[in-house]
C-alpha cells in the first residue's frame, strides 16, 4: 500500500472518530437540556421535546441554568460538520 492510500484511509477513520464523538456529545447535551426543563417544569420538559423553537424560548428566559447543555450541544453539533 502506498503513502497516499494509507493517509487517505486514516482520514477517513479520523472523520468516523469525529462523527462518533459528535454525535455522543450533542445527545449528551440534549439530555442534559431536556434534564434541566424538566427541573423546571413538566410544561418546558415536554415543550423543549415536542414543540419546535420552545427550547430556543427556554434557553432566553432561563439562560443562567440553560446555556451549558446548549453549548454542550453546539459543541457536539460541530464537531459533526468538521468530520464530513
């Protein structure tokens, strides 16, 4: 095998590694959103689940509690774009 295949094999993985931890950080900061609208209230835990843009309402009027996990998610969700 020469050098070019094998560097282009390694990329390859390296993406896979990039999506795979992407995706488990972005799930994680979701639930960890999810947790933190359910502290607050079953009314935000279900809305931030099923409604769209309730979690962005959520993340305004309880930005202190909110904004971890919502990075966390940001975070994950790049990670994701850089491994395509």
């Amino acid at each position: 095998m020469n050098l070019k295949g094998l560097i282009s094999e390694s990329m390859v993985a390296l993406g896979d590694i990039l999506l795979g931890l992407g995706l488990i950080v972005c799930l994680y900061g979701e639930a960890r959103f999810l947790a933190v609208a359910r502290n607050r209230s079953d009314f935000w835990f279900f809305g931030c689940l099923f409604l769209p843009f309730v979690d962005y309402l959520f993340l305004l009027l309880n930005f202190r509690i909110a904004v971890k996990p919502f990075v966390l998610t940001l975070l994950g969700l790049m990670l994701v774009v850089l491994s395509g």
